[in-house]
C-alpha cells in the first residue's frame, strides 16, 4: 500500500472530529450537548424542500448539468450579487455553482495557486483554509492579529515576502464572529492593490448579522467587481442548508471559466436536486432565514453574559455576526491547572458532557470555539455545566 506524502500531511478537520466523537457519545446514550458544531440546526425552510420535491417529480434530478451550475441558478447568485452588493455587470458567466461552499474555495485555490506561493490567513482563520492551499500546492501563513481579531494592513506587511499571492477575508469570521467595518475593508483593499494580491473573501456568514450590526463586503467597496477579488458564499448558513452542499463563486469570467474545467473534472456537476432547491432559497419567500437570523440573535445576547460569567472564560469584545464564540481561557488554564486548551477541551466533553472545539484547531491557542446554533434551553445548560466545572478549582 501507498499513501502520498501529500494525504499523509493532512489532518481530517477538527471540527468535524469533534461534533463525530460527540455524536457517538450521544449514541451510547451519554447526555452531551454538542457546541462543537457549525451547523444551524433549523430544518431547511419548507419551500426550499418543496423546491427540490417538485424537481424530482418533474425529472430535473436525474441528470448531470453543466458544470458550473444550471445557468437560471447562475442568473439568479448573479442577479442577487448585483442587488446586495451594489455591483454593476455581472453576469451567469461571473458565476460557479459548487458542492457547498468548501467546493468553491478549493476550486478558487487550485485556480489562482502555483506550487510554493503563499497566502495570508489572518489568526485565528478557519480549519479547511490551510488543508486546501497545501492541497493546492500553496502555502498557508497565518498572521498573528491584536485582541480585536481583526487583521491590520500592519498585521499583513510583517507577514509579506515576494511569493504572497493572496489574502483570505472571512467577516462575519468563524470562529471569532468579528465583522470588519468599510473602514478596516478598504484601507485592506488599498494595501492588497498596492502589492497586486488576489483576495479571497468568504462572506458565507454576511447575513447573520446582530443587534444592529451590518456587513460590507470588500468585494463591494467599487462600482464593479475588481478581477484581483474573488466571492464565496453558499446556502448552508443563511437557509440552513448544510446538507444540500450548495456553495458559489462570483469572480472575474476568465477565473470563472478555469473553475468551471476544474470542476468538471472534480465533481462533474453540483448535485442537479440540489441546484433547484438554492434557486427557490434565492427567488422565494425569505421569511424563514429572518426567523433564524433573530433566533441567533436571541441565543448570542442570552449566552454572552453567562460564558463571561464563567470563571477565567474571557471574551471582551462581543461578537456580532456568525453563530460562534471565541473566549480566552488562559485564565481557566490556571486557575486549573490544566496544560492546554486542547486538554480543557477534552476534559469539559469527558466531565461536563459539553462538545467544544480546540482554539488551536484555528491556528490560536489558549482559546475554545463554542457554536451557539443549538437551541437556547441547551445552551443555558451548557454554560451552567462549563461553569460548575471550572466553579470546583476555585
Ligand atoms: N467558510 C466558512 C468560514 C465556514 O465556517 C464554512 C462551514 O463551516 C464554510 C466556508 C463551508 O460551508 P459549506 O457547508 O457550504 O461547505
């Protein structure tokens, strides 16, 4: 048997690690609250199912489709693009539809990568973005940032050597829920134009946003989109619909068209079922994403105090959009004697029966990842739980 050097090097995502192992707990009948999640847990809307039901009954999922997407799916991210983002010119041809948006950042990576140029991921950043640029032949560098999680041009130009190529933007962030304001974009944008670096911005959580709070994207801050920017998005936050695997690029339509022949070697297709069901999630009723949408807000505003309120769980700048916490716990660390945050992890799933994730898992240590898209009741239980672990080292 041979395994690559290449498969040997990657590490399956540690977020998927954890919410597995907490649903085998669940299975032996062990009362775990899984925090550990990125995944909304309302049921796809109605209509958007139904969507997809009428296509079966009328023989659209049978069969591959374009690669790139079925061009009215194509039309209708274009047409959406153009509204939300005030973005003139964009067509069908500015569009890839992909199997979910990880799809789409894989397939922008092994579009705009040479073997050994680097990409700069502002800490903490998101698990899969580092595993793809290797697989892309790209190399990851992570950029340590200040206690506002928020990447300065500054942050940025300690980390620039002649091979960076691009620079990933994720607001509203995963895992921090920070979001960067027009100010913070486009001195960014400035900065990436001067040293001609491609920008991957991954605006999949721009709609959950809270308690006031909005999002620009630094796709938007021009009349039209520049061709050094590169859009993912996808369904599975917005509309719930992780299982779909529904995800999209809007960039420049020569990048467009490289993704498209990627793609129709990586996946052939989108699944077609699923292509009608983001079209109804995209052209019809959107009561259901704003009941979801308060419903975060709801969970964000009644566990902010409670985790803050956890003995050496610290977290000083509230978060504003996504469905994520981040707290320091270096305090927790000492006040009990526990080495890591990776053991702090394991010993609240093994004592507490509360799933979280290592911070480190996102490139920063002495911090955990608590996903608040779980109902209210267990969340109030969860923090109750975290806090009369931590309560007995005091
Ligand atoms: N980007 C970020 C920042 C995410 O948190 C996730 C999912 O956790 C994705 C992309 C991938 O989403 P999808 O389920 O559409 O592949």
């Amino acid at each position: 048997m041979k395994i690559s050097q290449r498969a040997q090097q990657l590490q399956p995502s540690a977020t998927m690690k954890v919410s597995a192992q907490a649903k085998q707990m669940i299975a032996d009948g062990i009362d775990v609250i899984n925090l550990g999640i990125g995944e909304p847990d309302f049921e796809t809307p109605k209509n958007i199912e139904q969507a997809a039901i009428n296509a079966i009954n009328a023989g659209k999922a049978s069969f591959y489709t374009p690669a790139a997407g079925i061009p009215q799916l194509r039309t209708a991210v274009a047409q959406r693009t153009t509204r939300d983002y005030g973005l003139q010119g964009l067509t069908a041809q500015n569009v890839a539809i992909t199997t979910g948006a990880k799809m789409a950042l894989y397939s922008a990576f092994q579009t705009i990568l040479d073997p050994g140029d680097e990409v700069l991921l502002p800490e903490p950043y998101w698990v899969s973005y580092s595993e793809q640029i290797k697989l892309a032949g790209g190399v990851p560098v992570s950029v340590p940032v200040d206690e506002s999680f928020k990447a300065t041009t500054a942050d940025l130009e300690t980390k620039l050597t002649d091979k960076t190529v691009a620079f990933v933007l994720n607001s509203p962030e995963n895992p921090t829920g920070v979001i960067y304001d027009q100010q913070e974009l486009a001195a960014l944008n400035e900065w990436t134009k001067q040293h001609d670096l491609m920008v991957i911005t991954d605006d999949i959580y721009g709609q959950l946003v809270y308690n006031g709070a909005s999002f620009t994207s630094i796709a938007q801050l021009g009349d039209e989109l520049d061709p050094r920017i590169i859009i993912i998005s996808g369904g599975s936050k917005t509309y719930s619909m992780t299982g779909w695997r529904m995800g999209y690029v809007v960039a420049d339509e020569r990048l467009i068209s490289k993704i498209s022949a990627f793609l129709s070697h990586a996946t052939g297709n989108p699944t077609a079922v699923s292509q009608y069901a983001l079209l109804e999630a995209f052209t019809g009723d959107q009561t259901q994403t704003e009941v979801m949408r308060k419903a975060f807000e709801e969970r964000l505003n009644t566990i902010y105090p409670l985790l803050n309120d956890i003995p050496g769980f610290e977290l000083k700048v509230k978060p504003q959009g996504a469905f994520y916490l981040f707290p320091d716990v270096s305090e927790a660390l000492k006040l009990s004697g526990i080495a890591t945050s990776g053991e702090l992890v394991s010993r609240l799933l093994a004592e507490a029966h509360v799933a979280l994730v290592d911070g480190s898992a996102f490139g920063v240590k002495n911090h955990v990842r608590i996903s608040y898209a779980t109902d209210l009741d267990s969340l109030k239980t969860a923090m109750a739980r975290i806090k009369a672990f931590m309560v007995q080292f005091k």
